[in-house]
C-alpha cells in the first residue's frame, strides 16, 4: 500500500486519515488503484504472467461468495465450477427473475457437489437495486452461518462474469500470499482488479458447456480503467456498494486492506461474450433500470445502451462486441 512521498499519495492520505470512515472508500480507491495498475504493467509483459486454473485454497470453505444473477445460463455453470475448484464451498445466490435455465443450472451445480452449501432465492422485483439487494444476502449469509463450523471468515462478491483468478506464473507464491491474507486478522478488504477478456472474432450464440478462458483468450494489456471489487472480514458490518466496487464505510487504517493484484490475483471479466448474451444483457438492464426514482442515476451506461438497441437494432450489439474485443487485442 502507498504510505505518501513523491509519488503524490502524501495529500491522498492526509485525507484518508482525516476523512470520516463513510467518507474514506473513495480515497482508498484513489490510493489502491495506481497500486494494482502498477503491479499489472510490471507482471503482463513478463514471465510472471501466466493466468492459470491449477491454484486451490483450501482455507476458502470458510468464507462465503455472494452473487447476484439474471440469465447466466451461459457461464453460471462455469463460474460456480470454477470457484469451487478455488476453495470456495458457500455459495449464495440472488436469482434476479432469470428466464432462462439459470436456475437450473445452479441445482445442477448443488446436486453434483455434496461438499458444498448452496443456497439460491428467488429475486420476483426485477428492479436492479443492488446494493441493498447484495448487502440482504450478506447479512442472511452471515445470519444463516451463525452456528455452523467454520465460523465464516471473509464475504466475497462477484457477478456472474467475473472469475477470481491467478494469473501469476508462481502459483505457490500466489497462493501462499493469498493465505497468508486470509490469515491475518488485522487485514480486513481485498481489493480484486478486473482484466477484461474478449474473444478473437464475434461470437452469435454460446451454450453453457465450454472454458471461458480458452474461449475468451484475449485479455487487457493495460490495466485502463482500474476497476476494484472488495471482498471483506466477516462480522464487521461495513457493507458494499453499488457494484461491490467499494465498501460502504471504511473505519481502518489504509494497510489493512490488501491489493491482490500483488499476489497475482485479478477478476478475469467475461463481459461480453456473444450477440445474444449481448442483447439479452442490455435489455435486462435497460429494463431493470426502467423507473426506479431515486436510483435513476444509477446504471446510465445500460439505458444509453437499450436505447441505442431499441433505435437501431443489431448494428449496435455488433459494433459494441467488436469495440469491446478491439480494447482487448
């Protein structure tokens, strides 16, 4: 973590440390994210660059992993799999009125893994209220684990398109970090990176069963824009926000909150994957974002989008796809 001099965090953090804890997130963000973007540029052109799917945390059964979902049946399969070979073994799902065969596809994934708590509710209000949304099913989560052994230890949240993801050619160095994280109770946030991943070429439709790393091979060269997902310690009560982007408050010092990207961990970001999943995307936000009064700020991106969709057709859904492998090449 930067602790001020002549890199210019010096006046950064003289406001972290006068700021009150509801104020504090945004200045960590502005603290953190050079961190990551740095550690990303010194590993991607390198030989310590190496996603790979081989790395397991077995310390993460003790933690929970939150999402919210809308027909994912495309990549809800792969996500859950992928997660659970991470270490992860408490899954817990908002279905946000899905169409398509998410949810079955979730009770698939329960019915194959025994070791696993899956817990899926059905979400019937299709306005898109996140942030109150994900921070309910964090405190059910936390609320339902009370008893149960072990006692949960950290929350993490990913949407269905982002896969927690080593991508350091030492594994066991990365994974030893990561533990090492876990661990130590004075470390309270993980901050997560998104990389985003593209195809090579526009895909119309995907079915549910293929790799998205082999499929989505192209990954960012340039950490730009530095975009951050916390993960945080059980218990503490501070919540998240809008996109899990930041927390809610932030009532700790600025080294007790960690950038993975320093052990080699980042969100591998499958955004924009085919022209169907595409569309079915921003008709569900454009939708979803569709009068919800004082939340109207929120998601302006996906109602640009829905409208360009609805004056245009197709054309746009192309041209978005093509833009999107193009910032990947």
């Amino acid at each position: 973590m930067p602790s001020g001099g002549d890199d210019g965090s010096a006046p950064l953090t003289a406001r972290f440390e006068a700021a009150l804890p509801e104020h504090r997130p945004e200045i960590l963000r502005a603290l953190t994210d050079p961190v990551a973007v740095e550690h990303f540029a010194a590993q991607r052109h390198g030989v310590a660059w190496k996603p790979r799917f081989d790395v397991a945390i077995p310390e993460l059964a003790a933690s929970a992993l939150v999402l919210m979902v809308k027909d994912e049946g495309d990549i809800i399969s792969q996500n859950l799999e992928h997660h659970h070979a991470l270490g992860f073994r408490r899954f817990f799902l908002l279905d946000n009125a899905s169409t398509d065969d998410t949810a079955a596809r979730i009770a698939s994934f329960r019915a194959a893994h025994g070791d696993a708590l899956v817990f899926c509710a059905y979400d019937p209000i299709v306005g898109y209220y996140q942030q109150t949304k994900t921070n309910a099913l964090r405190a059910f989560a936390q609320a339902y684990l009370l008893h149960e052994q072990p006692p949960l230890d950290w929350i993490f949240f990913v949407d269905a398109d982002e896969f927690i993801t080593c991508c350091a050619a030492d594994g066991d160095r990365s994974r030893d970090a990561f533990r090492s994280t876990l661990a130590d109770r004075d470390q309270k946030v993980m901050v997560f990176h998104w990389v985003q991943c593209a195809s090579v070429k526009p895909i119309q439709s995907l079915t549910g069963d293929y790799k998205p790393q082999d499929v989505f091979d192209r990954r960012w060269h340039k950490l730009d824009p530095a975009v951050p997902k916390v993960s945080f310690r059980a218990g503490e009560g501070i919540g998240t926000t809008q996109g899990n982007h930041i927390t809610a408050a932030y009532p700790y010092a600025i080294g007790q909150a960690t950038v993975m990207a320093g052990a080699g961990f980042y969100l591998l970001h499958y955004p924009m994957r085919s022209i169907e999943q595409l569309r079915r995307k921003i008709t569900n936000g454009g939708r979803a974002y569709e009068g919800i009064g004082s939340l109207a700020d929120f998601g302006g991106h996906w109602k640009q989008y829905y409208s360009w969709l609805q004056e245009r057709g197709d054309a746009v859904l192309l041209n978005l796809l093509l833009e999107h492998i193009k910032s990947c090449a």
